[in-house]
C-alpha cells in the first residue's frame, strides 16, 4: 500500500485501486462513537479531557487536525488505547 497525503485526504493503493479517504472525518466519527457508547455528551468529554468544547465538536466534525497528544487524552479519557482510535484506517482500505 502506498499513502499520498494531500490535505485532508490520504490516498491508498489497494488491489490495484485507489481510494481517498478523508482522515479527520474518519477520525472524529470514532471519537463521537466512543463518547456516545459512554453516553456522554461533547461539553461532559471536554471537561474530563480538559479541552474547549467546540474544538472537541470540531475534532467529531472533522474540522480540525488533532495532535498526538490531544489523541492520547482522548483515548485515556474514553478508557480505550489511542491505537482503538483509529480502527477505521483498516476498515478504509
């Protein structure tokens, strides 16, 4: 598999093909899931992670490009490992 990083896509050659995927919004889409399995809300995760709430909606939205240790937060906050934070990126390609 090759990865060619071009903004907010990454794009993938598997069997052949490629395939862009849009990282962030993969990315956000399992840190809502993960708060939401919790039954949390946005301003509850904020506040556990001790960051602003409209970056945490921002992060779900796919609107902003999160540091690793903003990931690390987030995964120790929802009790999961950060690698549970990106089990999408096998789903992708």
């Amino acid at each position: 598999m090759v990865l060619i990083v071009r903004g907010r896509e990454v794009l993938g050659r598997h069997n052949g093909r490629m395939k862009q995927v849009d990282v962030k919004a993969e990315f956000g889409r399992q840190v809502r899931a993960l708060r939401e399995e919790k039954g949390w809300s946005q301003e509850h995760l904020a506040a556990v992670v001790g960051l602003d709430r409209s970056y945490v909606g921002g992060v779900e939205r796919g609107e902003r490009n999160i540091s690793i240790e903003n990931i690390c937060k987030l995964a120790a906050s929802l009790d999961v490992s950060p690698e549970v934070m990106f089990v999408w990126w096998e789903k992708s390609r």
